[in-house]
C-alpha cells in the first residue's frame, strides 16, 4: 500500500445546510438590502438571481467560486407543496458542492439566508406545517470539475483503500476511504492530492508545485500501475515515499 502524507478527518456531508435570519446575514442597512420580508438583491459580492415558485423548474446562470458562471437548475421538490428547494448543476461535467442563497415564504414572516443545496421554507403555520415558498434568491455557488462528468471510485482490492475523484485540480481534492471493495464508503476517510501527468516528471512537478514545503521529499506514484487498474494512465497519486 503507498504511504501518503494525508490528514484523517471527518468530512461534513456536501451541501449541509446553514442558516441564519437574511438581516443578519446581509447587515442592518447593509448595501443590497431587501425590503422588508423580502431578500437582499446582492450579499455584498454577487448580485443574486430570484427564481420564483412558478418558474420552477428552471435552469439560471450563477456565479460561481471559480470566477465564472454556472448553470443551476432549481426543484420544488416536496411533492407540490413547495415548501422545499433544491439545487444542482446543469452541466454534467461540474459537481455543485455548496451555495449561497436566502429564501421567503408566502407567510409575512422574515426570509432567511443560508447555504447548502437545499432549503426549506422559513415559516411554518401553527401546526408546524412549513408554509410555500415564495421565491429563493441565489448569490453564488461552489462548483467542482468532474472527469467525464461522474464521481470516479478508484479501487486497489484486495489490499489498498478505494479512492474517489472527481477531476478537481488541487491540493486535497481526492478522498481515501478504509474500504477496498471499490464502493468508497466508510465512516473513516483520508484526504489525498492526485495530479495528472503524462508521465513521471510531469506529475511530480505538479505534485511539488502544491506542496513547495515538502520540496524534494515529495513524489508521485501511478495509481494504475500500482493496482487501480479502473484509474486513467495519466493519474498520479501524491507521496512522501516510493
């Protein structure tokens, strides 16, 4: 099994929503600030996009984390009740992985901000019932390259640990898991930093690149040519011994 140089953690789900009432979130008289009961148009960056109950579903172009735009598509997803959201991207070759955004419901209540890819409605009727949403208003969203548009889970079976991919560029962008079957899922998991490379002294250049303290201690292995066979040829993996 290759040894990495990795940190064991405990990764929050993707998407876990947060949220917070919308004046707080934006500021009291805060530039952009919505009237009341209604959303901000912008959270001080990025001027939000309103889609409304009676437009879903639709596709709208957000920006996004990387500089640019993205295409998301927006759900009411709670079987005709629309008191949920949800939101994914609309370009097979990207994942969405967080947003911002700030929701109303048709109540007189306040809106609320948040983050994730979901949401619920911000008020609820006296039975607990959350009451339709009104319109959500999206800021800005965190979006990561796929390669060939899917998740890749990366086994060595019987003896190292499954890894999954999705093409992101970077440090840390691959996560291990103590599975070896090639379903990557367990309670522990390793982040890992592969790189692409068509050979050798491509990927290790890489590799160092993204880890300049490390300087010469750092090293590349192939991931097919040491088990994942499922793994592109141009795959390297990061790691402090060969």
């Amino acid at each position: 099994m290759l040894r990495t140089v990795v940190a064991a953690v405990a990764l929050a789900s993707a998407g876990a929503v947060v949220m917070i009432p919308a004046a707080e979130a934006a500021g009291a008289g805060a530039a952009g600030a919505g009237k009341p009961g209604q959303c901000a148009t912008t959270d001080g960056k990025n001027v939000g996009v309103k889609v409304a109950v009676s437009a879903a579903p639709t596709t709208v172009s957000v920006a996004d984390t990387m500089g640019s735009t993205t295409a998301v598509t927006v759900t009411f997803p709670s079987a005709g009740k629309d008191t949920t959201f949800a939101l994914t991207s609309a370009n097979p070759s990207l994942r969405l992985t967080d947003a911002t955004w700030c929701v109303t419901s048709t109540a007189t209540s306040a809106p609320v901000s948040g983050s994730g890819l979901t949401g619920t409605s911000p008020a609820t009727n006296k039975n607990d019932a959350p009451h339709r949403i009104g319109y959500v208003t999206i800021y800005s969203v965190t979006a990561t390259h796929l390669l060939g548009g899917t998740l890749s889970c990366y086994s060595q079976t019987p003896y190292g640990y499954d890894i999954s991919w999705g093409g992101e560029v970077g440090a840390n962008n691959a996560i291990g898991y103590d599975t070896t079957d090639g379903s990557c899922h367990s309670d522990y998991q390793y982040q890992l930093t592969l790189v692409l490379g068509d050979d050798r002294a491509t990927a290790t250049d890489t590799c160092q690149a993204l880890f300049p303290g490390y300087g010469e201690m750092f090293r590349v292995e192939n991931l097919s040519q040491s088990g994942y066979k499922t793994a592109p040829a141009n795959v390297w993996l990061c790691t402090d011994q060969i």
